[in-house]
C-alpha cells in the first residue's frame, strides 16, 4: 500500500513538475513576446520623437531665420525713416530760412514803398547868381558836381530844383529869370546822362520866398539862388550818410 502511494504521490509530483516546467516557459514565452511588442513600441516612439524633434529643430531654425530677416528689416527700415526723417528736418529749415528771407526782402519792399510817400532829404546845395544873370560860376559847377556822385550810390530817388531871384525888377521878368536858372542848373546835373531828366523836378518861384531881406545888399545876394534838394526813401542814403546841407559859403562872389 505504502509503495502503491508512494508511486502514486511521485507519478503526481513528476506531473506537476512537468506542468509547472511547461507553463514557465509558457509563461517566459509570453514574456518573451510582450517584451518584444515593448521593444517594437518603444522604437516606434522614438522613433517618432526623433521625428518631431528633427522637425521642431528645423522649424525652430526657420523661425530664428525669419526673426533675423525681420529684426535686419526693421533696423533697414529704422535707419531709412531716420534718414528721411532727417531731410525732412533741413529740408523743413530750408524752407523756413527761404520763407524767412521772403519776408525781410518783402519787409524791405514794403519800407521801400512807405518811404518813397515820404521821402527824406539826403543832400542839399545852394548855388548862388550874380545880379540879372543866369549862369553857374565855378563854384556853383563844384557843388552840382559833388551832388552827382552822391546820387550815384542811390537806387530811388529824386531831385528838386528851385529857382529865386531878389526883389530887383518886375515880378514877370523875376519869375522868368528863376526858371532861367534852375534850367541852368539841371542841364548842367544830366550832362552825359549822369542823373536822369525824369528825376529831377524843376520849378521857378521868382521874387517868392525870399532866404534874406531884400533890403540889403548882402540879403539880396542870398536871394539871388538855386536850391537842390536830393530826396531819397527813409533810410536809404549815399554812403551812410545823413542829410547833408552844403549852403553857399560866406563871402562867395557871384560871377
């Protein structure tokens, strides 16, 4: 009976060791497999990690690529706005200074017409005639000359002339002999064009107005004259110089 069991407990103990050896290497088989499935899946995933890193870097290259196109852009752009934006600024002053310029040259037109309605006397000179005559001494012929170089350095300007005699004979003949004067003295100005005949204005006043008495001799003399009278917008002058008077000097002889 012992025997019968004991080859009944070793039949039963082989077969288990025989089901146990063959479900352990089915079980390691089975490892085996999924092990392998686990490998295939995890080159696959890296796989396709390597695949999207490559693909991120490159993408990662273009992006930086077309940050640095667009920053070079940008700079480009910044530096030609601030060029433009420069010439903007002179050429802003220059039209400024232009229209600057255009003022004063207006400003000095404008003063130029309001002086010319009231015109200033740059230089007078009065020549002197002896008794009944009509004719410049030498002394007469200088002053008329030192006025026409003083017109010389005027752009605008006019000349008046005017005509006196003393109080010695009739008032007809008087006046006559004044024009008789004047008209010597401006031929003598616009010989050889040197002041033109429009800018002068001539007048004969006669025995009017006497500068001195009649009464005497030396007051008579006084009369017996031309006054020229240079006029001239305000502030423009011959030279910088102001009105001048240039009277006929004491003790001068009449011819």
């Amino acid at each position: 009976m012992d025997s019968y069991v004991a080859r009944r407990f070793g039949i039963v103990a082989l077969g288990a060791l025989v089901a146990m050896s063959t479900i352990g290497c089915a079980t390691k088989k089975m490892v085996n497999q999924d092990v392998d499935q686990l490998n295939s899946k995890l080159t696959n995933l890296n796989n396709t990690v390597n695949q999207k890193t490559s693909e991120n870097a490159e993408e990662i290259k273009s992006v930086d690529a077309r940050a640095e196109t667009g920053i070079a852009q940008a700079q480009t752009t910044g530096e030609n706005a601030g060029q433009q934006a420069s010439k903007a600024d002179q050429d802003a002053q220059s039209a400024n200074t232009l229209a600057q310029h255009g003022v004063d040259e207006a400003t000095k037109v404008q003063q130029t017409v309001d002086g010319m309605d009231n015109p200033q006397p740059v230089k007078t000179a009065t020549v002197l005639f002896a008794l009944n005559r009509s004719t410049l001494n030498s002394d007469a012929k200088a002053q008329l000359e030192a006025l026409q170089q003083t017109v010389s350095g005027l752009k605008y300007y006019t000349v008046d002339v005017t005509g006196y005699t003393d109080k010695t004979g009739p008032v007809s003949y008087n006046l006559q002999l004044s024009h008789q004067r004047a008209d010597a003295v401006v031929r003598y100005l616009t010989e050889d064009d040197k002041i033109p005949l429009e800018k002068i204005h001539e007048l004969g006043y006669g025995e009017d107005m006497p500068k001195d008495s009649n009464h005497t001799r030396s007051g008579r003399k006084e009369n017996r004259r031309v006054e020229i009278t240079i006029l001239a917008p305000q502030g423009e002058t011959a030279g910088g110089s102001a009105a001048l008077s240039q009277p006929a000097q004491p003790g001068q002889t009449p011819q």
